[in-house]
C-alpha cells in the first residue's frame, strides 16, 4: 500500500531539515515508535525534526510523490495511539516548532507554534495575567499542537470549554505541500466555511499544523478547593449534577473512585484525607471576590451533604490545593502502573454518569474484569480504566473486547459517545461504529480523500483499514 523509505529519501531529507535532524538510529527509532497508549510499539523508518513550515511543505510533498506514509508527533503522551507509526514511513516531530510567537495583552490573543509545551504557555500567559484554560493531565509535556490534533479538554473544560474553544485560526500544510492559513484574529467570523474547527480534532489525518492563533480570558484572581467524601460511588456520581441545579459552575469537578485514590497515595507516597471513602470529588471555583467564591463553597457544601457526603475537607492555602490536584493528576499514570490495561475514555450528559458508572461496573463484573473509574464528572467524562490485574490471560483475552464494546453501547445509549478528549486513533477505531453511523463514517472518508488522496497522513487512525 505504500512505498519504502530509501536511501535517496534519507538524503533529500536531510537536504530539507538538515544531516543533524534526520535520524535513523535504532534508539531514536525506538524513542519514536510508541506513545503514552498501552504497551504498543510500531517504529518509524526515519525521524525528522523539521524548524519552520517550509522545511515541512517540503518534507510532505516528497512523501506524496513517492507515497510514504507521514505521521505527526507532539509531546508523545497520547492516549489513543495517534503517534503510532502504524506503517512506518516518517515520524515528523513537532518538537523544534517551539516558539510563543506572540502574547498580545490588549487583545488578549497568541500566536504560538506547535512544539509549546502547555504548561510552558499557561504560564507564560499567566505572567501577563491573562489566562489559557485547557488543562490535560499531561500539561507539563504535551505540545500545544497535539492539543490540537485531539481538542484536548482537562478538568477546566467544565466551566471554560475545551481546545477548540480557544482557537481562533491555524496555519497548516497539506499532503500536497501547500499552505493553508484558516480564520482569523477576530472574535467573530462568519466568512466561509469554518476550516479551523475542521483541522481540530482531526489527528494529524488532514495536515499538519504549523502555527496557532488563540484567544485568551482574564486570569481570575482567586480559586478554592474542597474535597468531598462519600461512602458510595453513586452518591457521589449522582450529586454532581445537583450542584449545577443549585446554580453553581465550578471551574473543575473531579471524581475519584478509593481504588484510583489508593493508586495515586502509592505512586505519591503520600496521605490523603478520608482515604477510606468509596469515592471523592475534587471541586474547585474561581473568580475575582473572595466573598462570592464563599459562598459558592457554602452553597456546594449543602448540597453535597444533602447527597450524601459524610465529609468535606477545604484546601487551607496554594500548597494544599495544589497537593490535592497532585494527586488527582497523578492518577492515569498510578492506575496503569497497576497491571496490563485498556483505558476508555467515555463521555455521557452529566445527569446519566451515575447510570454509566453502575453499568460499566455490571459489565465488568459480568466478564471477570477489574475496571477503577475517574474523571471529569463536571462535564460528565468518566475514564474507564480495565485492568488485567489477577485475571487469566486467557479470559483477559477472550474477554476484553466484548467487555469493551458493551461498555461503548452503555455509554451511547445513554446520550454519550466514545470519546470526550482522547481520540479515536489507532486504539479505538474498531468501535467507532458504534458511535457514528455508516452515513456519516462516509462523509468523514470522502473529507479525508478530499485533503489526501494517497492516505499518506497519519494512516490507520480512526478508520478501520
């Protein structure tokens, strides 16, 4: 289906970015060929490290002329397998692509390339008091780009959105080299048909994106931080959309079942208060007078213990509130420590999450399954984590898959899809009907052979082959 990289492909590489950032060494191969998804391993040909977006329109115009698959690579912390060089051909790594271009205080905008870590930006933003809310657990080493490629979303999404909420236009190169300048620096824009938000969320399938417009918010002035206990999952799952009925939009609201708490208080080596509790929520608001972040804190703690909490616990200062969202951070990575694992990333409207939960503990009950559950309850996105653990291999293998796509039919019939903010990539795509119907996996084949004709970008993500 596609064609080998040569030596003479090696050698016009290296004329476009430079003998230094061609790389075919086995340990970068190796360093190149998984992402943060499973155990999965499937290594590139050649790694190139391109600085500027000629050196890119360049390096995919070779690839489409003798049909090499291309596949884009940020920070390498995704979690759907979008990195994976399924076919090998070139891995093209964003991580030169690392410029904050432009911060601009009075119109509170950015442009910034691909290669940002988010954190790095966030705090650059936040120097000026301004303020870039998406969060994903893995903001201290993901790129701003892959952000992009995923519309990531992270605890903050529940009151100020997710990636693409942020974006206002794009520069980004097509299979065929050329490039494509998308929006503009403007708050509204009606002129034509929204190429921006089409290129989010694509996963490196479309092109490559080589340079980001964002808006920005003021920087809200002061948060506060409670963990909530319950002596039940579904308490604490139920109570979630209580607190939005009462009027309250907290700017995260994380839930944590005791196995991800426990997993996360070994990975820490740390103690965390009500450990004991079946499950917690992590609630934090923000905003500019303290007196209305009391009593919005009032007014959650009424309605919490009207549900059923038996404990809340208020973060004293910066250092214990930043020591609760460590241990809420450190959970994916504690989790998957645990054993061999699968982890879904289901989302559902915020009032049907108990319903979710309860369903996806039966299913793996059913199937002799471990599974922990944590996430995003504010916006109802619960990360189903199914562990091996003490299971045979047998059944494990017998058993996941099934297991996994009635997870998937739980989580569509009850108004939710297959995934909030990781992607379909390579770990998912065989239950992406499930979610979408075969009308619209056509339209979505058809814009893809619009923009790449030869499948060079990113092949094997999200479509079945």
């Amino acid at each position: 289906m596609f064609n080998k990289v040569t030596p003479d492909i090696v050698s016009s590489l290296k004329e476009i970015a430079g003998n230094e950032n061609v790389f075919i060494d086995a340990d970068s191969i190796q360093n190149y060929s998984h992402d943060y998804t499973e155990d999965f391993s499937f290594p590139p040909e050649v790694v190139v490290k391109p600085s500027n977006t000629d050196e890119v329109s360049s390096i995919l115009k070779l690839a489409n002329e003798y049909k090499i698959p291309v596949v884009p690579r940020g920070g390498g912390t995704g979690l759907s397998g979008g990195a994976l060089p399924l076919y090998g051909g070139i891995c093209l790594s964003m991580e030169r692509f690392k410029k904050i271009i432009e911060i601009d205080e009075e119109n509170f905008q950015a442009v910034v390339e691909p290669g940002v870590i988010t954190q790095v930006f966030q705090e650059e933003c936040e120097k000026r008091n301004l303020f870039y809310p998406p969060d994903p657990a893995s903001r201290g080493s993901c790129f701003l780009g892959g952000n992009l490629a995923e519309c990531s979303g992270g605890p903050k999404a529940v009151k100020y959105g997710v990636t693409k909420d942020y974006v206002l236009g794009l520069e980004f190169v097509t299979v065929s080299g050329e490039i494509i300048n998308t929006g503009a620096r403007v708050l509204k824009n009606s002129t034509g048909y929204n190429l921006t938000q089409l290129i989010i969320g694509s996963e490196g399938t479309l092109g490559i994106i080589t340079k980001i417009y964002f808006k920005l918010l003021p920087l809200p002035a002061k948060k506060k931080v409670i963990l909530v206990a319950y002596n039940s999952i579904d308490e604490c799952a139920s109570s979630v959309a209580k607190i939005f009925q009462a009027g309250i939009i907290p700017s995260a609201l994380e839930m944590m079942e005791r196995s991800a708490i426990d997993a996360a208080r070994k990975q820490l080596g740390k103690e965390f208060p009500n450990s004991e509790a079946e499950a917690q929520l992590l609630i934090e608001v923000d905003g500019n007078y303290e007196d209305a972040l009391d009593k919005d804190i009032e007014r959650i703690a009424e309605v919490v213990s009207d549900a059923g909490a038996f404990d809340i616990v208020m973060a004293e200062d910066n250092n214990k509130m930043a020591e609760l969202w460590a241990l809420r951070r450190c959970i994916g990575e504690a989790v998957k420590s645990i054993s061999i694992y699968k982890e879904e990333d289901t989302v559902v409207p915020r009032a049907n999450m108990p319903a979710l939960i309860k369903g996806v503990k039966e299913i793996c009950a059913e199937y002799g399954i471990t599974s922990i559950c944590y996430g995003h309850a504010g916006d109802g996105n619960v990360h189903v984590n199914i562990l091996k653990d003490k299971t045979d291999n047998e059944t494990w293998e017998k058993n996941i898959d099934p297991a996994i796509r009635k997870i998937f039919e739980l989580t569509v019939s009850l108004g939710g899809t297959i995934s909030g903010e990781h992607g379909i990539g390579y770990s998912q795509k065989n239950y992406l009907d499930i979610a979408i119907k075969e009308s619209e996996l056509s339209l979505m084949k058809e814009i893809k052979k619009v923009f790449d004709p030869n499948g060079i970008m990113n092949p094997g993500k999200i479509f079945k082959d």
